[in-house]
C-alpha cells in the first residue's frame, strides 16, 4: 500500500496555514468551513464503505484500497484546517492518525507486526498492538493500562514470534497448504509440540520471567493462555485453543506450554470452529500470554448486559476454587441476576450443587476435587462483592461501548481481578420472532417445560443423539438434537448441523453457551435430567421463546413453520470478514459526551473519533474566536437591530445574515437573513415571554446585586459585555447581557443535519446565589426536554446539542430565545426549590407569565 504511505506522509507534512489567531473573522469562519466539508466527505465515504462491507454488494480489495485512500485524504485535509483553526494547539490528534492509520494499514495489508517485538509486557501494549498481541491479551492491558482496573501481571509472546517460531522449525510451507486432512493436523502438531524454540525467544522469555520474579519472588506460577488474532473479536473461539494452567515461572516450562497452546490452533475442534468461519488453515498466527495464576478462593463469569431478558440486569456465575470447572461446565455453579444502578440488587440468587472445584496442583496444572461439605451448598458471594462485581462490570462496558462476557476471580485477600473481556453476543428481536409459538402444541405433548437455562432462542426438531463420549461426535447424524449430561466447548465439530443442544448440568456462561449464541443454535443448559427423559432416537421439537422453554414429543410442522426466517449463515467468508474487519478502527464512535474529561485526543480509538474530536474542538474555536471578533468589530462594522423590544442587539454581517443594509445603521427583524438569528430573535419576540414590569428584589437580593456589581463594570466604572451577534446565513454568534445576566449562543444552522450545532451558555442574576442556583436548575431541566447535554456550577449553565436537521435546530432555537426572555428576572422570584418545577412546567406548556 506504498500509495496510501505516500499520501498519509504528505497530508501530515502539510505546511499550516495562516493561525487562526491572526486571521479576521470571516477567514476563520472558512477554516472552520472548510472543517465541516471536509469531516463531511469523510463520513460519507465511513457510510458507503459500511454499507458496502455490509453484504449486501459484490465489491474486491480494490474497493477497500480505493475508498481508504480517499478517506485518508479527507481526514487528512480535515486535520489541515483543523490545527489552522486551533494554531496547532492539539498536535497530539496527528500521533491518533498515525497510529489508528498504521492498524488500518497492516490490517488491509496483512503486513507484518509494526513493533517486531517478539515479547511484551502488558504495561507496553498499546491499542495499535492488537494484531501483534491477539484480542484477548489487548483487551486486558487496556484495562490494565487505562482503566487501572486489577489486571494480573502478564506477558505476550507475539505474533511476530509465532513467525519466528514456525519459520525456525521448517513449516511455512506445509502451514501454506489449503487443506490439511486430519492425519496431516494430527501430525503438524506433533512437530509443533516437539519443535525446537529459537534462542531469541528463549532469550526474550528469560527476560520477562526474571522482571515478574523481581516484582513477586518465586512463590508464584504462570497462566498461558492462547490470544490468537482476532480471538475475543466479532466471534469469539471461546474454548477452542489450549490454556495451560499453574506453569512454574521457569523459561522451559514456559516454552513447552507456549507450544502446547500454538500446536491447539490446529487441533480438530479450533479447525472446525475455523471452516465456518470461513478460515483456511494457517490463516490464522498465534499470540501467547503468559499471567500470574490467582489462587482463587472464588472465580466465575458475569454478562455485564442480560443477552436473555431485561437489559438492566446482568448475569453472575460463580463457584469455588479456579474458573475453569465453570468456563467448561464442570459444575453446577452459582447462579445471579442483579439488577443494575446506584445499588445494585441481586434480584435472583441460585445456589448450584458445586460438587467438585478446581484447584492448582502441588506441581503443575490442576486438580478437580471433591467441593468440601461445609462449603458445597452455600452462595460464594456475598452482598459487598457483587456490587463491586456490578460496578465493575458496568465500567468495562463502558469502556469497550458493548456488553462484555468478562471472566473474574477473587483472590485469597479479596481482591477482585479481571481474567477476560470480550464483546458480548446479544438476541435482536427476539420476541417479536417468537412470541406465542409455544401454544401451537397440546399440552399432552410436552416432555419437558421450563426445565434449565435458555442460552439461545429459537425453534428446532429431530432425532434425540444422547453423547456420551466425545469421540461419539464422529457419528453425529445431521440434524440431530445433540443431548448430553455435561456442556462441552467440542460440540463447536457439529454446529454447522446440530438442530439444537441440550445439557443436564452447565451455565449460560460456558465456552459451549458463547458458541452456541454465535452460530445460533437453540440451546438449553442445566435441565436436570433431559439424558432420563429423552430417549436416543426419540423425534422431538425443541422450543425457546420468552415463554419459556418447552421440548415437545414428535415433530411439530406448525411450530417449524414459525420458525425465525431470518436463520443464520454458518459460513462467514474469511475475506469478507477481514474486509468488514477494518471498520473495527473506522467506524465505531467512543467520543461521544464533549463535556466529559475523557474526551481527549488520547481516546481517539478510530477515525471516527478523530473527526468527532476534530468537529467538537472546531466548534469550541469558533465559539472563541466569535467572542472575541463580537468585542473587536462592534464599533466599526455593526449596526443596531431595530426590534419591537428594547433587546439593544448590535449584528456584525460577515456574509449573507442582513439584506439591503447600504449605509443604514439600523436593519429590521425583516432584513434579517441569517437563519439561527431570525430564529432566535423570532422566540425572543414571542407573545408574552418578554416582560417589562419591574420585579421587587428583597433586601438581601438588593445587597447581592450590589456586590456583584464589580462583576460586570470595568475600571472606569462602565459596563463590560455587549449585546452583539457575529452571523452569516448559517452561523450566528450572539452575546446577551440584560442586567446581571449573561446569555452566549454559538449556532450552526444549514441543510446538513451533520454540521449543526447549539452551543449556550447562561451566567448571573441578581439575586443571592440559591435564587440563582434555582434559575439553573430551571434553564437545565427546560433544556433536558429538547435534548440538550447539560453541565452546571453554581449560577452558570453550559448546554450542548448537535446533529440536528436545520428544522428542528430552528425551532430550538426559536424555544431558546424565549427562554432568555421568559427567565430575565425570573431568578427574583423563585422564593423555594418547589415552585422550579411549577415555573418549567409553565413554560413547555407555553404559559408564560410569571
């Protein structure tokens, strides 16, 4: 892609242009223009390449070149007149381009590691890294390193080594081969197993493991756990690699565990999960991370959005000892609903039999034991920690702007650590697809009702195939009802062809639960006893809905027929995906509230959130620059606003806001051209919102206005502030001051919903601050309505809005002007917090005298 380099190096080697500081007004005015067509185009070439990577249209990697190439470009110029407009004040927004550019690059590309490194400590991976150090491994540092959340100490054994590893034992070429029957797998693993490691790997090992060893003395061991590329992503492989547990912290254990977890991502059941994906073998590499064990005393798994009902509860499991008897569905574990808020509240809370838990053995790896009586039948959490399980949850979700399946242990002094973040599957529409279906059946067929958990909706029928063992699942018929006692994440070998699954014991939480939603297959776990009551051979149909679960005797066509149209494609191209995969860095948005602190150039994940930034901060410059050309132009360019209300409004025309002005120094509301400006005078004007009367202060308002009059005279004793507005047709700038209150409004309005904004800002009164506190809180719940971001301190209010058709922007506006006239003295009267309410009220209803 040596083209898109090109073009990349000289958009960001641009000269500037002229600082905006320097500039007069209308020059600013087109930067901020030239902004706004710029991050425009960008955005339209976001929604076509969505669209297009959507599925719906037959497109090549040309596409993909070609659109890329050309919102590089436009981001870039964007970029250009962004740091004219700011005088470079944000240099950091180049540093996001590149790094976002470079992920985009070797995604598209399929170009090597950027660092090269072959092993990296947690505290080093950065968000450009999650090609080299896999999905699973760049989640949890970014948790580590950004949320400061209790992450274990870790390492990553790189892609980059991955290279080195199969490139030094021979392989490329039989890794290069398209299909590999089965002996062939079963034989690239022995070689990968028994394979030697290059010294340079050995090396870089040795080196993490002596810096852990420093930090936590010899008294602990090592998770290594797989993180392939793209693992934990759209889909997420949950149990299909090898994880090798309680590995001492020396470099050979460690490297023969390394090549245990490499030799599984050619095992039988991760190229199955692979095929229908649409992958070919070897087009996958392999990270490693390498964790210090927690010796939990409790582990589990928790939802942090319920995918299977109310989405303002989440789901907790939790069982004794090491996670790993839940993940595989061991064991009968801990079942949890809470309901979410300022006190979570658990609103379900199951204990599970866990008859065994998972411990670390005396050596390596780990023994299922026997759950102690003592212990067996009691819940392992107790109030305190699921709330900070909740609160926990809620803030990853956060952070990642989907629900996550987050694995957690609690260690033996309480602390609570994060094991696994992936995005989380969730059920769309799901109810409108199935309600009412189970009353298609009588009632004398029903063999099973509401026994179990439902993992995944929907309807299916077949032939009951009761396994037993998992070697059974060779003789698999298809479109079988795959029955079993224990769930297992091997069933992952017949999902293209499995009618549904159902399990005696497990937890919605399981690897097997995380598949079973991602390809769809109706599946129920923790019925009990379904291996007694169905039979081998049986014909049964299967239905989940919001009604519950029900498994019908026989077949059942009306109930088929019913079934969800909509059913899933097993396969997923690998093309495709890797195609759609690059709108991973493109098109997400997590700058989303300007007003909050975390609304930096740092948070800048994707070039979405480099041109909300870019657009936010263009506004806020504009807004600035407006104030300050409103003060410097006001006796030299500006003529009077001659309105049927004494508002003393001075209008600065820098093109197109006034009609037929000639040598006049007065215009009317008439020649008014500017679309935000009419619109707010027109509110202003309004029947009945200006009030004239005089409204009696009591004596401490009297003596508070007095002392805030050093607040708005300057040293000459004269009063500071104009009433002025710097406008165009579009754009309108307007500083108010009516006594002691200080009104600003920063607009943009035009055809394009995406360039409009609403900028207000409210400061003063001449009451005591309570009264003015009051005021506030009015304004702010008045502007609630209209849906305005809101941010308020004492006497002052800041409210944002943006993204609105030029309609709704000029009946905003128009509510907006009223609002300024409707509260002018409004703060004198505004005796106790009660009446607030009553004055709002009044005013959404249009009922405006006071």
């Amino acid at each position: 892609m040596k083209d898109l380099t090109g073009l990349l190096k000289s958009v960001l080697k641009s000269p500037l242009k002229r600082s905006a500081g320097h500039l007069p007004f209308d020059a600013v005015f087109g930067l901020f223009r030239e902004v706004l067509g710029n991050n425009n185009r960008s955005l339209e070439i976001i929604t076509d390449m969505g669209d297009k990577l959507g599925g719906d249209y037959i497109f090549d990697i040309n596409y993909i070149k070609g659109a890329y190439a050309e919102l590089i470009s436009a981001v870039g110029r964007s970029i250009n007149s962004f740091n004219a407009l700011t005088q470079n004040r944000y240099s950091g927004i180049h540093d996001a381009f590149r790094r976002i550019d470079g992920q985009l690059r070797s995604l598209i590309d399929e170009s090597p590691s950027p660092s090269g490194k072959l092993v990296i400590p947690y505290e080093d991976i950065t968000p450009d890294m999650e090609r080299e150090v896999g999905g699973k491994n760049a989640h949890l540092a970014d948790l580590q390193n950004h949320l400061r959340i209790n992450v274990p100490d870790a390492f990553v054994i790189s892609t980059a080594a991955f290279d080195e590893f199969i490139k030094f034992n021979g392989l490329n070429e039989k890794l290069r081969s398209n299909s590999l029957p089965k002996p062939s797998l079963a034989g690239l693993q022995s070689l990968l197993i028994n394979g030697g490691m290059p010294p340079s790997i050995v090396s870089a090992v040795d080196n993490a493991v002596i810096k852990l060893t420093e930090k936590h003395g010899r008294g602990f061991t090592l998770a290594v756990r797989s993180s392939a590329q793209e693992e934990d992503g759209d889909f997420s492989f949950a149990g299909q690699f090898e994880t090798v547990l309680n590995v001492p912290p020396r470099t050979n254990s460690i490297t023969e565990a390394y090549k245990k977890v490499v030799a599984s991502l050619y095992s039988p059941r991760a190229i199955a999960y692979q095929s229908q994906l649409g992958y070919e073998p070897a087009q996958l590499k392999m990270a490693v991370g390498c964790m210090v064990m927690i010796d939990a005393a409790v582990s589990g798994v928790m939802y942090s959005t319920n995918p299977y009902g109310d989405r303002d509860t989440l789901l907790l499991n939790a069982s004794w000892g090491l996670g790993e008897a839940i993940v595989d569905g061991r064991t009968d574990a801990d079942f949890y609903i809470v309901r979410k808020g300022v006190t979570p509240e658990a609103v379900i809370s199951k204990a599970g039999k866990k008859d065994v838990m998972m411990i670390n053995a005396e050596d390596t790896g780990t023994n299922e034991i026997s759950t102690p009586d003592e212990i067996r039948g009691r819940l392992c959490l107790t109030a305190g920690q699921i709330v900070e399980l909740v609160n926990l949850a809620g803030a990853i979700e956060k952070h990642f702007s989907r629900p996550q399946d987050i694995e957690w242990a609690i260690g033996g002094n309480g602390r609570i650590f994060i094991l696994q973040s992936r995005p989380l599957k969730m059920e769309d529409n799901v109810r409108d697809n199935f309600t009412g279906i189970n009353q298609a059946a009588p009632p004398e067929h029903t063999l099973i009702k509401n026994n179990g958990i439902a993992v995944q909706k929907g309807i299916a029928a077949g032939k009951v195939f009761i396994i037993k063992k998992m070697d059974e699942l060779e003789n698999f018929p298809k479109g079988s009802i795959l029955v079993s006692k224990h769930d297992s994440s091997n069933f992952v070998r017949v999902m293209p062809y499995v009618s549904a699954i159902i399990t005696d014991t497990g937890a919605p939480t399981s690897h097997m639960a995380s598949v079973c939603r991602e390809f769809k297959v109706p599946t129920i776990v923790n019925t009990g006893n379904a291996t007694q009551i169905l039979e081998a051979g049986q014909e049964v149909t299967v239905s989940i809905d919001d009604g519950g679960i029900t498994i019908y005797d026989g077949i059942h066509s009306e109930l088929l027929r019913q079934k969800n149209a909509n059913s899933p494609n097993m396969v997923s191209i690998h093309e495709f995906r890797k195609k759609r995969y690059v709108l991973r860095y493109i098109s997400p948005l997590n700058l989303v509230d300007p007003l909050l602190e975390e609304f930096t150039v740092e948070g800048c994940k994707t070039l979405h959130d480099v041109l909300r930034f870019i657009h936010e901060k263009s506004v806020t410059e504009l807004i600035e620059r407006g104030r300050e050309s409103a003060s410097r132009l006001k006796d030299h360019t500006a003529v009077k606003l001659d309105l049927p209300i004494p508002a003393g409004i001075l209008v600065v025309d820098t093109g197109g806001a006034l009609d037929h002005v000639g040598n006049a120094d007065k215009v009317t509301f008439e020649q008014v051209q500017s679309i935000p400006l009419k619109a707010v005078i027109r509110g202003m004007m309004h029947q009945g919102v200006w009030h004239s009367g005089a409204v009696s202060l009591r004596a401490g308002d009297f003596l508070s206005s007095m002392m805030r009059m050093t607040d708005i005279v300057n040293e000459s004793g004269e009063f500071v502030g104009n009433n002025i507005a710097v406008a165009s047709r579009e754009y309108l700038h307007l500083s108010l001051r009516f006594g002691y209150h200080f009104n600003m409004i920063d607009c943009y309005c035009s055809e394009n919903a995406r360039n409009n904004h609403i900028y207000f800002r409210f400061v003063g009164g001449a009451t005591d601050i309570t009264k003015r506190s009051r005021r506030i809180e009015l304004i702010a719940s008045i502007l609630k309505e209209y849906g305005f971001n809101i941010r308020t301190q004492g006497d002052l209010i800041i409210a944002r809005l943006s993204n609105i058709s030029q309609e709704e922007t000029e009946n905003i506006l128009d509510q907006t002007g009223r609002l300024i006239a409707y509260t002018r003295q409004l703060d004198a009267m505004l005796h106790d917090d009660g009446i607030v309410e009553k004055y709002a009220k009044r005013f959404l209803e249009g009922k405006y005298e006071l």
